[in-house]
C-alpha cells in the first residue's frame, strides 16, 4: 500500500499526460465550465469521446472551486478506488471476516494496478465509476432500509460515468426480488425513473447524439474475438491467480458436499479432471505473451476457472436433487457481480480498442468475491494459518509486479513538455495536439480535439463517418496556426504533408521523456507549422 500511495504521490500532480487521453478528458471538463456542448457533430474543434458526461462534471465541478488541472481528475480517480477498496473491507468484515482479512481482500484489488494498466490514478472515468459500482454491490450485500434506493442511485452515478457499468443492474435486481418484491421493484423504478430522466434529457438536449455516440458509433467498430481466449486469461492469471485457486476451491467442496444424489466421484473428480486438462492445453498451446506471466500461471488459472465452472453445474443439479445446506446469500450475489461484470469487461476487452483498464470491474468484483469466501472460511479455525498465507502470497506477488519506476515521470518528461509549451507561446491561433489535447492551455490556448475521438468516428459504417469530411478539409485549408505532429498516424487518412512543414523534433519517441507512463504510447515529437 506504501509503494502504491507513493507512485501516486509522485504522478499526481505531473502537468502532462500520464495516460494518452487524459487530456481529452480534461478538454470535455473545460467546455461544461464554460457551459459548450460535448455531443456535436465531428468538426475542426471538437469530437467527443464515447463516455457519458457524469466524471468530466464531477472534474469541471471541483475545478471551478481549485482550478481545472490533471491533479483534479487525478485526485478523483484515487477517490474512487480508494472507495472501492473501502468496499471490499467493509463487505468482508460485515461478513464476519477478521480485519487481515477484510483489508487483505482491499489490498488485493489494489494490488490489480499494474494489470489494469495503472488507471486507477489517471484523468479517466474508470476508477470513479467502479467506485460507485462499489458500494452499490455492498449495500446490496446487506440491505438496510432505504437500501434499494441508495443502490439504485449508485447504478445510475456508475452508469453516467462509464455507461458499460449499468450491467451489475441485473444481479442487483435478481438479489433484491429473492429477499422483497417490492424492494426490487423500488430498485428498478430508481433506476429507470432517475436514469431514464437524465439520459432522456441528454439524448434531448443533444439532438439524438448523445445515444447515438455511445452506442452506435461502438457498434460500427470492429471486434477482435481472439483476445477472450488470449487476453483475459493472460491478464487474469497475472492479477489473480491465488484468489481464483481459492474459490475455486471453496466452490468444488462446496458442490461435493451439498451433492445430494449425485456420486461424489462426478462432482469431484470431473471438475478437477476437466481443469486439469485445460490448464493443460493452455500451458501447451499458448507461449508466453506477456510480461511478467508465466504458462504455469495461465494453466493453473485456466485450470480454477474450468473446475469453477463444472463444479457449479453439480452445484445446482446437486441441490435440485436433495442438496444438503444452503450457500451464503452474500457469496451468490457477489458471484452473480462476478459472472456478469466478467461477461461485460470481457466482451469491452473484445472491442477493438478495449484496453486493459476495462477489466477493472471484473478485478474488483473477483477481489470481493475472494474476501467473502475467506471470511465463509474464516469460520474453521483449523483453515485460518492458511487463509493468511493466501492473502500472504496475493500481496506479496502485487507488490513484487509494481513497477514504481516506469510508472513514475521524470524530469526530463517535464522538461520536455515545457519544450513544447515554449514552442506555443508565441502561436497566435488556433493549436492541434491531437496526442496531448490539453498542453495547449499552458501556453494561453484552448484545448485541442483529440485523436482518438476522431479515430472513433473513421470506421466506413459508422454514422458520423461523412463528418470528418470537415476535420480533412480543415487539414487542407491549415486551418491551424500549428499542429503537434505526434509518433503516430491516428487522426485521419489526409496527410498534413501538404499543408504544414515539420519543425526539428523536441522529443524522439523511441526515448523515455514525455511517452505516456499507461495505456497507448502516442505523444508529440514536433511542432508543424502552415505551408507558406
């Protein structure tokens, strides 16, 4: 936890971009300030990423009060995670776990950092909205009155910051009809009365774009189906492998005991089997892809998953055939978060495009899921030594994967970002940095669009694909006074060759200052300047 806080101690409050889009959405934050619209038709200012507007006016709102900088979105997002942490160790002590417990289960969320592509700190919605998603599950798990309401309210904050995280509405619903109709009902009405008014008044007051960007420019993108086999069970294995070996383990003794009629030789012996065998043909099958993995780790991930899933099959039929015992309410809504948000992050990380920060809800909903089933465990005394190992061994694998250093920015980033904020000043006119989108404020300009708003929009099926017609002819004309040439060709097909002549490079994109610390390494290597 020391190593962590410290990392985002020393990126908080760095001007630049830690992350490529971080400037973007502090140029969403800068136009609610000054009350602009974001869902317009692509132009030569302006294009919008596929984000509701809940965390860039939770920014623009704080930084009225303390100014709009990346320390504020920053700051934001390590609220956020922190609350979801909080989560987990609230929702595991009221379970009856002990607090090495409780906050072990915390700390192994934590300890998903490098996994998620360290955005739990970054000018991103992600941390906030998982925050939000957090604490709904959590009040979920132990209803008091009003409780319904208040996780109603949660799902529709979680939805207006990232719109993906509406899903856990469905296992929510499901646990609050087991326990009360109406509780549900009221739930439900939360969500689609409150929900449905503030993005019935969106989609008005935009003219049909705001929808129509969230949902239909996504769906004109294409889908790489390969990275469900490839990438998720890589990143698993790599964040969570002890944790998935323990529930996995829970889950099998758990359906051989309440196996009812069913042969213990089946509910046992064919879920280790068959994990065996998949833990087998991942290990053989698949060389070593990402760093800081290893096949035996993919394999004995594949292998809990695989046994997982067999042994809640006989679970069920177990039960319908004279299953004794009941399992503890709290663990199935928690595994019902787990199924659905693994099924949503999974199918985002399929989206072309889906980096690993959107596996931060399925991280955080097996965090949780671990720290129930301890605390279900905690009760035999006999297992608690190796509970604490467990937790022993998640934390000290996070804390040995950290990577503070690479993480952390550097002099000579700020040095370098200076560079290009002395090139601008003297610039009359408008500024392109389509790879740092908000440098241009440190030297008296707007913020610039961002290039991967555009890149959004340049799919041939897409409907605002007619649009960058404008951003092309606005590239032709030189309708910028200058341009950051950036490391790579996102923003659209038309050159700038013809139009803007390239300066000297201020920095060299196979060196160290200035490339993003997460996420794509896009940055600004040059200024360019109009053709005379």
């Amino acid at each position: 936890m020391a190593s962590l806080l410290s990392v985002w101690g020393a990126r908080i409050a760095y001007p630049f971009d830690l992350e490529w889009m971080e400037g973007g959405m502090l140029a969403h934050a800068w136009r609610l300030q000054r009350g602009e619209p974001l869902y317009l038709p692509p132009n030569a200012e302006f294009f919008p990423f596929l984000y509701p507007p809940g965390y860039s006016a939770l920014v623009a709102f704080v930084g009225t009060f303390v100014g709009l900088a990346p320390a504020v979105g920053r700051g934001l997002s390590i609220l956020g995670t922190l609350a979801s942490a909080g989560a987990i160790g609230f929702a595991v002590s009221a379970r009856g776990g002990r607090p090495v417990l409780a906050w072990g289960a915390a700390a192994t969320w934590l300890g998903t950092y490098p996994q998620t592509g360290a955005f739990f700190d970054l000018v991103r919605p992600d941390a906030v909205g998982v925050g939000a998603l957090a604490w709904a599950v959590t009040l979920a798990l132990r209803p008091r009155r009003g409780a319904d309401i208040a996780c109603g309210l949660l799902v529709v904050l979680a939805s207006l910051v990232k719109h993906n995280l509406g899903l856990v509405a469905v296992p929510l619903f499901v646990a609050f009809g087991l326990r009360d109709v109406r509780s549900a009902l009221r739930f439900a009405g939360v969500i689609l009365g409150v929900g449905g008014l503030v993005g019935g008044m969106l989609e008005w007051r935009t003219e049909g774009r705001f929808l129509t960007y969230l949902l239909d420019v996504p769906r004109s993108h294409p889908l790489v189906w390969s990275r469900a086999v490839q990438e998720t069970p890589w990143e698993l294995s790599k964040a969570l492998a002890t944790p998935l070996v323990v529930v996995a383990g829970a889950v099998l003794v758990t359906a051989v005991q309440q196996r009812g009629r069913l042969p213990r030789i089946v509910v046992g012996g064919v879920p280790v089997w068959a994990g065996l065998l998949a833990g087998w043909w991942a290990t053989s099958t698949r060389a070593p892809g990402h760093a800081g993995t290893t096949p035996f780790g993919l394999g004995v991930t594949v292998a809990a998953l695989v046994a997982m899933a067999f042994a809640l099959v006989f679970l069920a039929v177990g039960r319908r055939w004279g299953g004794r015992g009941t399992v503890a309410p709290d663990v199935v809504l928690a595994s019902g978060v787990v199924a659905v948000l693994s099924v949503g992050s999974t199918l985002m990380r399929v989206h072309d495009g889906g980096f690993a920060n959107v596996q931060m809800p399925m991280f955080w909903a097996w965090s949780l899921l671990f720290g129930l089933v301890l605390a279900e465990l905690d009760a035999y005394r006999s297992l608690r030594p190796g509970l604490d190992l467990a937790v022993a061994l998640t934390l000290a694998t996070a804390v040995q994967r950290l990577p503070a250093q690479a993480l952390t920015p550097t002099t000579e980033d700020v040095a370098t970002g200076e560079a290009f904020v002395e090139a601008l000043q003297d610039i009359e006119g408008p500024v392109l940095s389509p790879f740092a989108a908000w440098l241009p404020t440190y030297a008296g300009h707007p913020p610039s669009l961002h290039a991967m708003a555009a890149w959004d929009c340049q799919h041939p099926h897409g409907p605002f694909y007619g649009d960058l017609a404008r951003l092309d002819e606005a590239i032709r004309q030189a309708h910028w006074s200058a341009v950051l040439g950036g490391n790579h060709a996102l923003l659209v097909d038309q050159p700038f060759a013809g139009s803007y002549t390239a300066g000297p490079l201020i920095a060299r994109p196979r060196q160290a200052p200035m490339r993003p610390k997460s996420g794509f390494p896009a940055m600004p290597i040059r200024v360019l300047t109009p053709v005379d």
